[in-house]
C-alpha cells in the first residue's frame, strides 16, 4: 500500500485533508512542548550535595527497577505481536496489526520511562527551589508533571492519526493492535509498580512509624529509599501508562463506531477533538501558577484546569458548528439537533456529558478522600477506639463511594443514550465512545495533577532526608498535602475512563460480530440478553475474575511486604545505624522489591490474556459478551472501593499526624497506621490495576472474534489451545500463593523460636 494514498482519494475533502495534518502537526506540538518544559526544569538549581545523592539513588533504582521490567516482558511483546499477524485476513492489515501493536507497546513504554525519568530529575529541583520560593517549587513540580502529560497527548493522537491516515476506513482493525499494545504495557506496569511501591511503603511504615515512631522519610530507616523509588515507578511510570492506554483505548473505540455511525466524519471529529484537548492542556497547564504570598497550590492547579476546560469547549463546539454538517440528510429532527442545513451537534453534545462526568467524579473523589471532608473525618474519629474501628470504617466509605460513582457514570451513560434516543443502536455506541474522547479531553492536565503528587512526595522526602530548614521543609509538606489530594482525584478519573472506554469496547465487540456475521447491530445484541443462560454464565464468571486478579496482586504485595519488615527490623538492630553514624543498606531493600515486583509480574498478566480466550473457545460469543459485561461492572465497583477507601485510611493518617486526636506516637495515630497500611495495596496496587485489567480482556476479546465464531464448529486445535490455556492459568495461580525461600526459612525459625536472621 503507498503510504497516505488512501488521504488523497475522493472520500476526503480538501478541507479534511488539511485537518488530518494540522491534527499530526498538533501532536507533534505536544511533544515539542514536553521537550521545552524538560529544558526548562533542568536548568533549575539540584541544590546541595547530599540532595543530590539522595535524589541519584532514587533515580539509579527507579531505573534499575523499570530496565529489569522491560527486559522481563519483551519476550512475552514480541511473541503477541507475532501472533497478533495471524488475527487478521488480508496480509497488509496482519503486518499493521503486528506493527501497531509495537507501536503502542513502544509509546506506553515511553511514557512510563522518560515521564519517571522527569519525575525524578525533579524531585531534588523542587526541594532545592523550596528553600527560597514556594511559587518556583509549586511551578517545577507541576511543569514536570506536565512533561508526562504532554507525552501522553501528543503520542497517543500521533499513533492514532498516523494509522487512520495510512489505512482510512480499515484503520479500524490495525488500531485494534495499537490499543491493545498500549494495554498491556500499563497492565505490566501498573502491576509491577504497585507491588513494589507498595511493599516498600508498607515496610517502611511497620516497621518505621508504628515500630519505632520515626518520621515518615527518617534515613536510618532502610526502606526510605526504596519507598521513594516506588512512588515514581508505580505513581509516575504507572499511571501515566494507564491513562495513556485509556486515552489510545477510547480513540480506538471511538474511530471503530465512528466509521460504523457517521463515516469518516465520525473518526475525524473525534482526533479534532483530542487535537484541541492537547491545545487546551498547553494553556491551562503553562498558566498554573501561585504568589508567594498566596502559596494556593490547588488554587493554581484548579485555575489552569478550568481554563483548560474552556478552551477545549469553545474550541470542539466552533469544529462541531462548522464541520458536522450533513447536507444529503436534509433537516434533522430532534432537540439535540439545530437543525440548520443538516447540522447534527449530537457528538458534541456527548463530549460534553463526558466533560461533565470528569468534573463529577473529581468532585466525588475528592469528597472521600479529602482530610478536611467528613467521610475521612469520620475514619479518623474512629481511630480514637483502635484498630478494628479504623479498618470498619474505612471499608464503610470505601463500600458507599462506589455506589455514588457508579451511578454518576450511569447517569453519563444514560445522557448519552437519550440524545441519540430514536437512532440507530450504533450512533448511540458512537455517542458513548464520544462521553468517553470528552472525559479525557484534559488528559494533559489530568496527569500533570498525577505526577506533581509523587514529584511533591519525593521533594518532602529529599528535604527531611537532607535535614532542610523548616521553612523549606514546611513548603515541601504544603506541596506534599495538595499532591496527596491531586492523586487521589486522578485515580478517580482513571477508573471513570476505564470504565467508559470498556462499554465502548464492548459496544466494538457487537459490532465486530455483526461484521463477521454478516447481520445487524441490533441482532447481535438480541443474542446478549442477560436471560440466556450461557450469557448468564459468562456474566457470572466476568463478575469473579476482577476479585481473582485482586487477590493475586493484594498476596504479592503481602509477601514482599513480609521480606521488606525482616529486612528493616534486621537493619534497625545496628546501633551504628540508630545512632546515624552508619547508612542503612538501602539498596539491598530496592533489591528485595524488585525482585519481588518482577516475580510476580507475570501471573495477572496472563490471567488478563488468557481468561477471554478460554471464556470465548469454550463457551462462545454469548458467553464472552456476559463476560465482558461481568467484568467491567464488579471491575468499576471493586476498583473505586479499593481506590477510595484506601486513600480515606491515607489521609485520616495524615490528618491526625498534622496534630489531631493526640497526634504522632498516640494510640490513635498507631490505629490510623494500621488503616493506612491494609489501604496501600488497595488503593495502590490492586484497584488502579483493575484498570488496565478491564481493558485488556474487552481488547482481547474484540481480536478474537473471528476465532470464537470458527470455534462453534469444532475442530482438534480448540482444545489443545484451551488445555495449554487453563494449564498456564492454573500455573499462574499456584505461583502466587508461593512464598520464596527466604520467607519459608524465616517463618520455620520463627515458629522453632530461633533467632531470624537476615
């Protein structure tokens, strides 16, 4: 095929023609601009030579951490994209597939890497800056979130622009590897990452703060290190993988019921609308910004995001006026439509219910998980009366919060539905793929908010590590509050998308059926009825597999944890070490988790990858879309549950150590500890993986329908490629449940009453 040929056929005007490359122009700007703010920060101050080795080990085992991963999965990479060229016909869209497929494994990859490695170059310009501006520190921790955010933008619209331009109207299905390479990547390293920042924090707390009263980032405590380098490989590397997935997931969706819906108009307005999301994140983002004298970080941050929001409104709703016009069809009818010469705005109208859902669930997150709101007050009262109390209610805020989202989400769905209400069942897909392109519209803003709280985080524990001053270190603790809150509302948006990009993956799944059938959408769905017994079943099953994948990540973390506690209490025993006159063994501690985190890597992985094809040979296509179904609704309750308990348990923590209930060392502190500590896997490690989780398995099932449909007649091959299937999966479940020699040979010392030795 000649590269762009399919742009200069007849289908596309001139004026699309133009857009198409104005679009690639503004992805290229995005990154441009992640280029100038990187020269930007690196020329700030890294302050003094202890801030510097600090900030060097957390950089040199953040790296060492990432660099063993990629190694880890690029076996398991190279042969999907090798089996990804036979899951389609026609041998130029297998090539492509194959291709995308590394395309988007590359990009998720480099989001991750330089994004992590921006972070933690600064971390240390962020403590420096403190000791004299808290407007510099504020604006350098910020912009280097923004350098990820930028990232993200600018190649995930690249990616898919390029691929619809390339293939037109077959794009769809080479995006269909793009999408799923950009998945797995963040499934590995939300996975990964959580497992090892969360043994190391749960470590580093044990043993630190409930054990021995030290402050949050003492250096005499052997996991500081190793709980620093887990912030940027599970918060930076992580997250910015997970919503760059997410961002790819719903262009892809979007692009497939697009074509489906409106044609090439309906794969357009969408990449102008990503195209205009990433205009608006370089103004919002660049105005972010406080005084001296105000020192209102949220303020600032809340400022820019709101003029993002405004401009990408103005800017998607001028597009919709002057390009979704529909001559042939004469004068629609409907409310949701102008109707002047055609002009159809409905698409327009769903970007914006799926602004609107964004906003919603920044506004619920930060309700639950806020110190000063009153379900986190509520946690920390109940810290007064132990342990028992805090666990209970916490898991009380945890339950009702994902009530509330899942009906905000539904309530966005439901918009969506009634202004295409009368259409055809693909428009409205179409409209629901759209809420979702418009809920991620600020996706640059979204992870600038992400990153500035592990960059803030890291600053804080450089400046108590380095012994600052306390007016730097006051600045760094105010920087370090605003990012816990940011945090937490980003990771309410990434389940949000997670959420809305599966239904629209699933509505892709019908449509893909319908396609290799040879029937209508609406027939398709008729075989989905939730009252036919197989679709019950695979409801069923779909519902089970989010608790499954939990338990595996929620165990791994369990069990690194148990290594990092041994390893801290055996470190603490020097006195050279309590004393300060002799570093802890920090690097040993960073050794232990990534070890751990990669050991444990493999197993959710493929349980992601291979639970739908098990599902769909067996049971076939009915039983695969109940499966689809199960998992995105116990997917969505159990990851906001996990995501906003957790982060209710942090933040009581945190309130009570700014002074209340008996502050530091109390009863109550000691109880909030506990809380925090069963909260850190949750909110950390197993609920922000379910995100990819619930992604991967709608990828994986949309590649292979035509598999699952040539199955219903079947042949030898099926049940040798199931019994390799359920084998491996039933391997990776055994593998999780067991421990390493290490904990083996210290739990029989412990029980024989021997002394326990590192």
């Amino acid at each position: 095929m000649e590269l762009f040929a399919v742009m200069r056929s007849e289908a596309f005007t001139l004026w699309e023609q133009a857009a198409l490359w104005s679009v690639l122009g503004v992805a290229v700007l995005g990154l441009l601009y992640a280029g100038f703010l990187t020269v930007e920060m690196l020329r700030h101050d890294t302050g003094t030579d202890q801030m510097r080795r600090i900030s060097r080990a957390i950089r040199l085992g953040a790296n060492a951490y990432l660099n063993r991963q990629f190694r880890a999965i690029l076996f398991l990479i190279l042969i999907l994209a090798g089996l990804l060229y036979f899951t389609a016909g026609e041998q130029h869209i297998a090539l492509g597939r194959a291709c995308a497929f590394l395309m988007g494994s590359i990009f998720s990859a480099t989001v991750g890497f330089i994004g992590m490695n921006m972070a933690v170059q600064g971390n240390v310009r962020v403590a420096a800056a403190s000791r004299t501006s808290f407007a510099r520190a504020l604006k350098i921790a910020y912009r280097t979130g923004t350098i990820t955010g930028m990232l993200t933008d600018g190649l995930g619209l690249l990616g898919g622009t390029l691929i619809f331009m390339i293939y037109g109207e077959q794009a769809y299905e080479v995006l269909l590897g793009f999408g799923f390479g950009g998945t797995l990547l963040a499934l590995f390293m939300r996975v990964g990452g959580g497992i090892y920042t969360k043994a190391a924090d749960v470590g580093a707390d044990l043993v630190g703060k409930l054990e021995q009263g030290m402050p949050e980032d003492d250096p005499r405590n052997a996991a500081t290190i190793a709980d620093n380098v887990g912030d940027n490989v599970g918060d930076c590397a992580g997250m910015a993988a997970d919503i760059f997935e997410s961002y790819e997931v719903t262009i892809v969706s979007a692009m497939i019921l697009g074509w489906a819906s409106f044609g090439h108009k309906g794969v357009i307005f969408p990449l102008l609308v990503r195209a205009v999301g990433v205009l608006s994140s370089i103004v919002g983002t660049y105005l972010v910004r406080t005084s001296e004298q105000a020192r209102a970080a949220m303020h600032a941050i809340h400022k820019g995001y709101v003029v993002s929001a405004a401009v990408s409104i103005i800017g998607f709703c001028l597009i919709g006026f002057y390009y979704l016009r529909f001559p042939d069809q004469g004068l629609l009818a409907g409310w949701v439509t102008l109707g002047i010469d055609g002009l159809d705005m409905r698409p327009v109208w769903t970007t914006l219910v799926g602004i609107a859902l964004a906003v919603a669930i920044n506004y619920l997150t930060d309700y639950f998980t806020a110190p000063e709101k009153s379900p986190v007050q509520f946690v920390a009262r109940s810290t007064q009366t132990g342990h028992a109390t805090t666990i209970i209610a916490g898991l009380a805020v945890g339950y009702e919060s994902s009530v509330w989202a899942i009906l905000v989400i539904a309530a966005a769905v439901f918009a969506s539905c009634l202004i295409y209400a009368g259409t055809n069942p693909t428009y409205i897909a179409y409209g629901v793929a759209m809420c979702g392109i418009g809920m991620l519209t600020l996706t640059g803003n979204n992870i600038s908010m992400d990153v500035f709280g592990p960059v803030s985080d890291n600053a804080n524990g450089i400046g108590e590590m380095a012994r600052l001053e306390p007016k730097a270190r006051q600045t760094l603790a105010d920087l370090d509050a605003c990012g816990n809150t940011t945090k937490a509302i980003t990771k309410g948006i990434a389940i949000g998308s997670a959420v809305i990009a599966a239904v629209s993956l699933f509505n892709a799944y019908i449509t893909d059926i319908a396609k290799v059938l040879q029937i209508s959408y609406a027939d398709v769905a008729s075989m989905l009825s939730i009252s036919e017994p197989m679709v019950f079943i695979g409801f069923l099953i779909g519902g089970a597999v989010p608790f499954l994948f939990s338990a595996l990540t929620i165990r791994a973390v369990g069990r690194a944890a148990f290594l990092i506690v041994h390893e801290v209490r055996q470190q603490i025993r020097d006195p050279r070490i309590m004393a300060g006159t002799k570093d802890p063994d920090y690097e040993r501690v960073v050794s232990i988790c990534t070890q751990e985190a990669q050991r444990e890597l493999i197993g959710p992985g493929l349980l992601a990858v291979l639970a739908p094809l098990v599902v769909g040979l067996v049971l076939h296509k009915e039983a695969l879309g109940g499966f689809l179904a199960g998992i995105i609704l116990a997917g969505q309750l159990l990851a906001v549950f996990m995501a906003n308990a957790g982060g209710a348990w942090d933040n009581a923590k945190k309130f009570i150590e700014d002074g209340h209930y008996g502050g530091k060392g109390s009863e109550a502190h000691k109880a909030s500890i506990t809380g925090d500590t069963v909260g850190d896997p949750l909110k950390d490690t197993a609920g922000p993986a379910l995100n990819p989780l619930i992604k991967v398995m709608n990828m994986v099932s949309l590649l292979i329908v035509p598999f699952v449909i040539r199955a219903e007649s079947p042949g030898g091959w099926l049940w040798v490629v199931v019994l390799a299937s359920v084998a491996v999966l039933g391997w990776a479940v055994l593998q999780s449940k067991r421990e390493s020699p290490a904990m083996r040979k210290w739990s029989a010392e412990a029980v024989a009453g021997q002394p326990v030795e590192a």
